[in-house]
C-alpha cells in the first residue's frame, strides 16, 4: 500500500536526481532511503524527516462517518471556540 510518506520520499529522489544523490545531500544511508520509498520502513525518526524537509502531523478523524456534521449549523458548532 502506498503511504503519503512514501510519495514525499519518492519525490524528494525524483527532484534529488538518484537515491545516491540524495544520500550524499542529507546524512542518510541510501538503503534507508530506498526502503523508505518501497514502503518497507515506517515511522522515521525526527532527524530523518527533518533531514528530508518533511514535518510529522498528527490530526484527529471521526471513527464512524456518521458522527461526521450533517448541517451547516453543525459545521459551525466544529469551529466556535
């Protein structure tokens, strides 16, 4: 499955020119590059992000989308503080 980490480290390779040459541009290994772009590593440290220019985000999702807002009124009841 393709993850949105994977995209982002597949493009940063892409507009690097190489795995290579996007290992020698930051501190990290080209094999972990590699498996980070195959999906076959998740969950990155801080200092592997930060090196590629990529922030982790952590939001908030309903479960059930039934508990979404339904009306107008209710979308605006998500945004009041």
């Amino acid at each position: 499955m393709k993850t949105e980490l994977m995209g982002m480290v597949r493009l940063k390779i892409l507009r690097a020119g190489s795995v290579g040459k996007l290992a020698d541009t930051t501190s990290i290994d080209r094999a972990y590059l590699s498996r980070l772009a195959r999906g076959l590593k998740e969950n990155p440290s801080e200092r592997v992000l930060d090196e590629l220019g990529i922030e982790r985000v952590s939001y908030y999702v309903w479960k059930d989308p039934k508990d979404e807002p339904q009306t107008e009124e209710e979308c605006w009841l998500l945004l009041e503080d």
